[in-house]
C-alpha cells in the first residue's frame, strides 16, 4: 500500500515546487487564477473564478490542467465537480505554440460539498505532465470568506514601495486591526460595488465611500510594536500610535519611521510580519513575498499630460497574464477624491476607456493633475479563526503625475 494518499504527494509536490529556483531548463509557460473581486465575500456570497494561461514556447505543450479551490482545512477541491480525487479539469490537453489565454470566466462556485464556511481560501491552477502530479505551473491567490458574526477583526498591515519626485523611492509601512459590528459588516459588503473585477475598470465619483466611517469600528490594541523581518535577517519595527496617552480610547495604529530606508524592500524577498500580542489581539505571523515593480512602458517616463478624449493606452512587462496588475487614476477636487479603479490581468498591456476618462476630467478641476499608479501586491491572510480577517500584504508602485488637456 502506498505510503502517501494522492493529496498528500500533491501537496508535497507543489510544496517542492515552490522551494526551487525555476531557471534554467524550465518551459516558458504560466497558468493563472482570479477571483471576480479581491476584496474577500460573506458566507452567503459566491465567488466566480476566471483562469488565464500561456505557452510561449515555438512548440504545442500537452499538459493535464488542474483548477480548483483549497479550503481553509487544506482539502483540494478540483473545478467542475468539486472532486477530492485531484481529477484535473482538462486532462492531457494540447496546448497550441504561441498561446495566450485571458481571463475567462468558469462560472459561479457552487455545489462546494461544505459551502463556504468562515475561513481563508485559495483559488489554484496548476498545468502537470499528462497523467501525473508533477507540477510545471502553478498559481494561487488567497481570499477570505468571513462571517456575520461579530464582532469581526478586521485591518491588517502593508508596506509599500513607491516612487518620489524628482528621482528615488521611498518606503511606508503601516496598518491597524478594528473590530467591526453588524452595521460595520453590512457596510463593508456594500463596498463590493465599487470593486472592479478582473479586466475591468470602474469610475468612483466620491472615493470616500472605500473608507469605512469611524461609527462602524473599534479600534484593536495588537501591543507596542509590530515587526518586520526580511529573510536575509533585517528588521524594522512599526510602533503603536495611539490619540490618548493610554491607548484607552480612540485610534491605535502602528507605523514603522518615515525615514526607514527604502531599500528594505527588494523584490522576490521573502517578509515576515510578528505581533507580539496584546489586550485585543493575539500573537500572530505571516510571510508574504515582495512583488517585482511594475516596468511601464506607456505612459513614458517623461510623459506629462493626458488626452481624456482619447483612451489611455497602457503597456508594462508583464508575466503572461499570470497575476495582476492595479491600476489607478486619482483625481476630483478636494475634499472629494475621485478616481478610475482597475484590475487587469499581469499580461503587459490594457487600456483605459475615453468614456471613464472624460467622467474624471468633469470631477477634476480644469486643467488640474491626476495621479496614475500602477500597484503590484502580494497578500496572505492571518489565519486566526472564523472572527479574523485581518492581512499583511506587499506592494511595489509605480507612479506619475498627468495634466489634463
């Protein structure tokens, strides 16, 4: 009898697969997986996937493909019938030289044999040898799946690095935990809204309305100090701030010096964030590994206005669709930011409409600046119980400044 049950030496392999430089030998192909908004649903929600994938090599590759769900107790359901054998979806399939496969949707998830209880998911896609379960591509993006229980932790901690002006870059890292009632809850849920899918874009006339409004929230004391560790051995430490001496009342959050040195972050560096633990929030850790900036290549570099009468044309060196790219323009006039908020698959290139353009301009003071940001994240939630959803996530930025003709 075999020693290992086909899950266990799945996991074992793509456990192997993740540990091992990728270099030379490798096949130059990719799979991807989305889910239809990365803000995370409700029990009652249902998600729907898209898989995206590519073989850039001058010969067709066969592949069996795998996509499914891993659920918070780590049992691997295979798309479409949900099946715990690791059936692929499209066994010993031939894929064409030269191909490129967007996002397509898959459908709803529905029929999961437990439905969706409280808890981190991921969604997965893995191409392996026909009739085997060696893995030559994978990809998984978690989400969270939180209940209306309350009270609800939510928040977390990101750290960011961005471009300044006139040349470098410079690095925040910052984050706090709340807890969220009822009310807070059903506010949240109605933000999903504003939240685009994969490959789309939506206008928000009054980006006030992603901030959830202090009533619905109480602030999380997680202790004194955060930390993050990067593998290499450095550390910074993010310090409680509170708005009373006590830290009894009011906001608490947690910051690292505005002076921490940017090059901190570097990509494709694994970092770990700690918390000690304090009076509301256990101890806790995550690792989350930097993405790679985003190289644009339109707009250039020394771009400087943007026609909204025109769709602005988009171009980056992207990674075969696998992953994705957040794309932002920020305008409008203070106290109202207004903004164009997109999620395009990592494939290099997109376009933003003329229409969502002009619907900016006439929210932007004439002739005034918008802000163009491409953002690439990698996130990982705390897996702390089905009353936590809090995350520490990684994003690197690249930004420019436009004047509107």
């Amino acid at each position: 009898m075999d020693r290992y049950s086909p899950v266990l030496k799945f996991l074992l392999a793509l456990f192997v697969y993740l540990s091992i430089p990728h270099t030379a030998g490798a096949i130059d192909v990719g799979v991807g997986v989305f889910t239809d908004r990365n803000e995370g649903y409700f029990t009652d929600e249902t998600p729907t996937l898209y898989v995206s994938g590519f073989n850039h090599e001058l010969t067709s590759q066969p592949f069996d493909v795998h996509v499914g769900l891993i659920a918070p107790d780590g049992t691997i359901y295979e798309f479409p019938d949900w099946n715990t054998q690791l059936r692929p979806w499209l066994p010993a399939l031939s894929v064409p030289a030269n191909f490129q496969l967007p996002p397509t949707p898959l459908g709803n998830v529905t029929g999961l044999p437990n439905g969706f209880a409280p808890g981190i998911y991921y969604a997965a896609a893995a191409l392996t040898k026909p009739g085997t379960l060696d893995v030559v591509a994978l990809y998984k993006t978690p989400f969270d799946v939180a209940s209306y229980e309350t009270p609800l932790l939510i928040g977390g901690v990101v750290m960011v690095k961005y471009p300044i002006v006139p040349s470098g870059f410079s690095l925040s890292a910052g984050g706090s935990f709340n807890f969220s009632g009822s009310e807070g809850l059903q506010a949240i849920r109605s933000m999903a809204e504003f939240a685009p899918t994969i490959d789309q874009c939506l206008f928000i006339p009054d980006a006030n309305v992603l901030v959830l409004p202090e009533a619905f929230y109480t602030p999380a004391n997680a202790g004194e100090f955060l930390t993050i560790r990067s593998e290499t051995g450095e550390s910074i430490s993010l310090d409680r701030l509170c708005a009373t001496p006590n830290c009894d009342g009011g906001y608490i959050g947690y910051g690292a010096p505005f002076d921490t040195p940017h090059t901190f972050f570097r990509p494709d560096l694994a970092y770990t964030l700690t918390t000690p633990g304090g009076p509301d929030v256990g101890p806790r850790t995550q690792t989350v590994t930097a993405p790679d900036i985003v190289s644009v290549t339109q707009p250039s570099s020394s771009a400087t206005r943007l026609n909204p009468d025109e769709n602005l044309q988009l171009s980056w060196l992207g990674n075969g669709g696998v992953g994705e790219i957040e794309v932002t323009v920020i305008g409008g006039i203070y106290p109202t930011p207004a903004l164009i908020s997109c999620r395009f698959a990592d494939d290099g290139a997109a376009a933003i409409s003329s229409s969502l353009l002009g619907q900016l301009r006439d929210a932007t003071t004439p002739g005034g600046s918008v802000g163009l940001q491409f953002n690439r994240t990698n996130r990982e939630f705390f897996a702390q119980g089905r009353l936590d959803s809090t995350f520490f996530s990684l994003t690197n930025s690249t930004q420019f400044s436009l004047n509107l003709e």
